[in-house]
C-alpha cells in the first residue's frame, strides 16, 4: 500500500473510530425531603432517596455517534413515603426524531431533563384537610331535588376551576373540599409540580400538584386560598348507584380555542368497564368532550357529579362519544386521604373489622406470614405515642400495595413505620387482587416484619 493510500486509510479510520465510540455514562439523582422514600422507574422499584443510578451519556443529551445509546421510552418516577402523599416525576421530554446528517431517520428517543430531581414530600394529615361531599356523609333524607339546566350551572360553576401548565396546556377540574383539594385528570398534571387555577371569578391562584394516581386517570392538586378564612365552594358526588342510561348530563369545563367554563349537555349513554380507555368505571355520554374539557365534572339533574369528563372517541365516521371517569372511582382514591368516607371504598373497613375477629398476631408462631425480623431500615414517621412505640417494615408480593393502618391510608410498600403500641389493624390492596388484612399487636420497642402475600386475580 503506497503512502498517500496508508494515509487515507489513517484518516478515515480516525473518522470511522470518532463515529463508533458509545458515549460515557453519567449520573441521574433523585433526592427528597423528607429523605428514605422508595424511588420506582416505571413501576420498578429501584431504591430509596437519596436515589442515584448510571445511564448512558445518550440518555442526557443527543448522541453523536453511529452506536451511541438512546433512550427509547418515557420515564415516569414515583418518590412515596408513609405518610407523605406520593409525588410522580416526568424524568424525560420526548418523543423527538433522530436523524442522521443524511435525512435518515433511525426512530425516536426520549432524554432526562436534568440530571437531578428533587422533591419535597407533602405530609398527608396537614395537606388533606377538610371534608368530602361523599353520598352517605351528608345522609339525606331523600335524594336531591332534580334541578332546571340553569340552576345547576348556577349552583356547580362556581366549584369548576381552569387548569393551567406552564408549558401552555390546559384543562379542568373541580373543588371536593372546601379546604382546597382540586380532582383533575392525571394527564393534565403529569409533569408539573403546580399549575395555575384560574377561578371564574377571575382569581388566579397556584394549584400544587399532592397526588397521582398510579393507574387512574386521576389526580388531586391543592389551591391555596386567597385568605385564612376563605372557603371554597365544592361539589357534592354521586353514588354509582344512582347513574343510569338516558340520564340527562352536564359537562362544565374549558375547552381549548373556546370560551371558558363552557357547558354541553348530554345523556348517560352507558356505564360499566371499557378496557380500550383504561382501568376504572366509564360513564358514556354524547355530551361533546374536547381537550381543556378533560378533569371536568360531568354532573346529574341534581348539581352532583357523577363522573370526570376524561377523553373522546375519535375515529373515522364516529362522533358525538365521549367518556368520564365514575365518581365511584374518584371516591376510591379520596377514601386513601379521607378513611372517613363512606359509599364504595367503605367495603375495605368492612373487610378489615371482619379480618379482626382472627385475632392475628405479629407475635404468634401461628401468624405465618407475619415472621418477626431484625433487620429493618428506619424511615421518618409520626411522634411516637407517650405509651410507646414500635417499628414493623411491611412489604408485599407484588410490590406497591397501598397500606391502610386502622383505616387510614400511609403509603406504599415497601414500608418501615413507628407505631404506637398496642393492636392495630392493617389493610394490604392491590389491583385486581383480593384485599390482604390482620390484626397485629405491635409490643412496646418491637420489630415486626408484615409480608402480605397477595391471592392472585380471581378468574373471570
């Protein structure tokens, strides 16, 4: 090989090598105040904060070379403590193009945003405050008076709030405490620690992010009050019971490009399960629902809500279908905050007081899935009570079960909570499967260990 040939040959290896080697690995950090609060990608758990984990270079900014690696999915974390609310983080923007400096496009990627997210964890008993409009809490004589179109709007537009992102997106919801407590869609949330709440009478007040939902299209945002003394109008909810075909419907909300606190009307078209739109109960309705109406309520002749206006039907030939999530399944995530509830959720205290009567106990060689353990990590909790405390790290097969102790909701597994000594009765669920429950006595400066072993899904 001749010498300008060897050359060339130099330079273009040279070219080739620059084009081949993979990007370095770099850092993603997740941290939270209060810290000791299990990190989940995507569902998986993956640790505690302060949380921090390799990825490829390509993850954080657009790679250069030919191999380099990308990332092909969004990526959702999920930071939960007992008795924080749960925060969710959208780690990724995306999706965005890759093409080459020849045109060719070589599929989709998705990069962090930042390499560190932090968040401040929200302790459950002074964020859910006050009281929920639920079916039995108000225990009426008879049902609700049936109301004129104009008197419903008059009573519930009130309550009905405009939700702003910073990014330019928009869309509804509805006050459910007088304290504040905002139900949304959870994909008008995703992605913001706040929002913007714009009241029909013109206020404008910042809504912070306090719950997603897992699985639910549902999320909770809190709306801090103009004053001490201001109390915010709220709308009452309907049991499931008493939504039927042909019932006649309201949406209110802010459909984008129109006027806000817009009203349609509509029927009930149906009701029940619609695998194609996501877990939960659907209410059909043919009440017209466009984007800015999603988080909305969908009300009833009598002003109360029976559904979150959530998506449409949009396909050739096909108009006039939309869809709300159930009250139903809105009182089912408001019971975690509000153990007081009752309707639906209440099923769960109803399986729990029966549960007592066994008369399970941690330390009892009969428990079974109760073994006692050494080895726990300790988490932030309560004050311990003046009679004594005692520790007991719960987990769950599969992981993530929500975890209710004498009613109340505090968290997720896994889980190490202080508790007061003494008995106390713990609630396991999880998706699809029968609820898992027992009655522990918790000694003074003990620690349990609680495994719930999960039943699987009851065949259909």
């Amino acid at each position: 090989m001749t010498q300008p040939s060897l050359h060339r040959f130099s330079v273009i290896a040279s070219l080739l090598l620059c084009f081949v080697v993979p990007s370095s690995a770099e850092s993603l950090k997740i941290t939270s105040n209060p810290p000791g609060a299990s990190v989940e990608l995507n569902g998986a758990l993956v640790g505690t904060t302060p949380f921090e984990k390799s990825f490829p270079g390509g993850y954080f900014h657009r790679t250069h070379t030919v191999i380099g690696q990308r990332l092909e999915h969004p990526l959702v974390a999920r930071v939960s403590l007992a008795g924080y609310a749960t925060r969710e983080i959208q780690l990724t923007d995306g999706p965005m193009d890759w093409v080459d400096l020849h045109g060719h496009n070589h599929g989709q990627y998705w990069l962090f945003k930042s390499d560190h997210f932090h968040v401040d964890l929200d302790p459950i008993a002074s964020t859910f405050t006050g009281n929920v409009a639920a079916p039995d809490s108000q225990r009426p004589a008879s049902p609700r008076p049936e109301l004129s179109m104009e008197e419903t709007v008059r009573r519930a537009k009130p309550a009905v709030v405009c939700l702003k992102s910073f990014d330019g997106g928009m869309g509804s919801g509805f006050f459910v405490t007088e304290t504040g407590i905002v139900a949304t869609n959870a994909h008008v949330a995703r992605g913001d620690a706040s929002l913007l709440a714009l009241l029909p009478s013109g206020v404008q007040l910042q809504a912070k992010v306090v719950y997603i939902d897992a699985d639910l299209d549902i999320a909770l945002v809190k709306v801090a009050p103009p004053s001490p003394d201001f109390v915010f109008p709220l709308l009452p909810l309907a049991d499931l019971s008493s939504i039927h075909q042909g019932d006649a419907v309201l949406a209110i909300g802010s459909p984008g490009d129109a006027m806000l606190f817009s009203v349609t009307k509509g029927i009930v078209s149906a009701v029940g399960k619609f695998a194609s739109a996501g877990p939960g109960t659907w209410i059909q309705t043919d009440a017209p629902i466009n984007p800015g109406n999603s988080g909305g309520p969908l009300l009833n002749s009598r002003g109360e809500v029976i559904g979150l206006n959530t998506l449409k039907l949009i396909k050739k030939n096909v108009t006039g279908i939309g869809f709300a999530l159930s009250s139903a399944d809105l009182l089912a995530v408001l019971h975690r905050f509000y153990p007081a509830l009752s309707g639906p959720p209440a099923t769960a205290v109803e399986t729990l007081a029966h549960a007592s009567d066994s008369q399970d106990t941690a330390s009892s060689p009969s428990s079974g899935p109760i073994p006692v353990s050494e080895s726990t990590v300790s988490l932030p909790a309560s004050t311990p009570s003046p009679e004594g405390s005692g520790q007991i790290t719960i987990t769950s097969d599969p992981d993530a079960a929500e975890i209710f102790v004498d009613g109340k909701f505090v968290g997720n597994t896994p889980a190490t909570l202080k508790i007061s000594a003494g008995p106390h009765l713990f609630l396991l669920k999880s998706p699809g499967r029968p609820d898992y429950s027992r009655m522990v006595e918790v000694p003074k400066s003990s620690k349990l260990t609680l495994k719930a072993l999960f039943d699987p899904p009851p065949k259909s």
